[in-house]
C-alpha cells in the first residue's frame, strides 16, 4: 500500500461503497426501463418509424446499462484492492497511484502513466494512422 493516510482511504472507500449502490441502482431502473419498454411494444401497433425510434431508444438504454455494469465492476475491483491491501498501488508497475487522481477517480487502478500507455494500445492503429 503506499502512502495514503487512513482519513483518505476511509473517504474513498466511502466514496467507492456510495458509488457501487448507486451503479446497482441505476442498473437496475436502466434494465426495468427496457423491459418496459420491450412489453409496451408488443401491445402496440406502429409504423416503421415508431419502431426505429423504439429501436434507437433500446440501443441507448442498453449502451447505458452496460456502462453503468463496467463502472461498477471497476468500483467493486477497487474496494477488492481495499481489501487486499492493494489499493492506491498500480496493477502495470506497482508505484504509488498519486491521491489527486485517486480523489478524482477513486476507482483508478493505474498510475496515469500506465493508463496513458493502457489507452494508446486500445486505439487501433487504423485510427491513429492517416492513409
């Protein structure tokens, strides 16, 4: 662990345990809201427009949902670190995470440096490159 004091840690583990119960409950509204969605549609009868509509509106709601999953996973990964000692230390090169970027998300499992190399290896090269 590196040198968090025990005031930072406990506000963000407060932090982290306020943010998993709202991810849980944003989850939770997001998914009853396509299930809504999903049996109203089976009672109506529309045109193709209302149903791309309906469509587009179910995509953004899924879109939204998995966000929302892959936050709180992120959350729960960081409160496990909490628990196993780990916290505040980054996963790649095992340095301290610095406390501004821990404030600013306490989810953080990398030092920014290695979140910088993380993000540039996710961007296709395809991307980066002009043809």
């Amino acid at each position: 662990m590196n040198t968090l004091d025990k005031n930072s840690m406990h506000s963000l583990k407060t932090w982290l345990l306020a943010r998993e119960a709202e991810m849980l409950a944003e989850i939770e509204a997001g998914q009853k809201a396509i299930d809504v969605s999903a049996s109203s549609d089976m009672r109506e009868v529309n045109d193709l427009e209302d149903q791309a509509s309906k469509r587009e509106r179910t995509t953004v709601q899924d879109a939204e949902v998995q966000r929302d999953s892959n936050e709180l996973a992120d959350v729960r990964a960081a409160l496990g670190r909490l628990t196993d000692g780990s916290y505040g230390t980054c996963i790649d090169c095992g340095q301290p995470i610095e406390l501004q970027r821990l404030v600013a998300m306490p989810a953080a499992a990398r030092c920014l440096a290695c979140q910088t190399q993380f993000e540039v290896r996710a961007i296709p090269a395809s991307l980066t490159t002009r043809s």
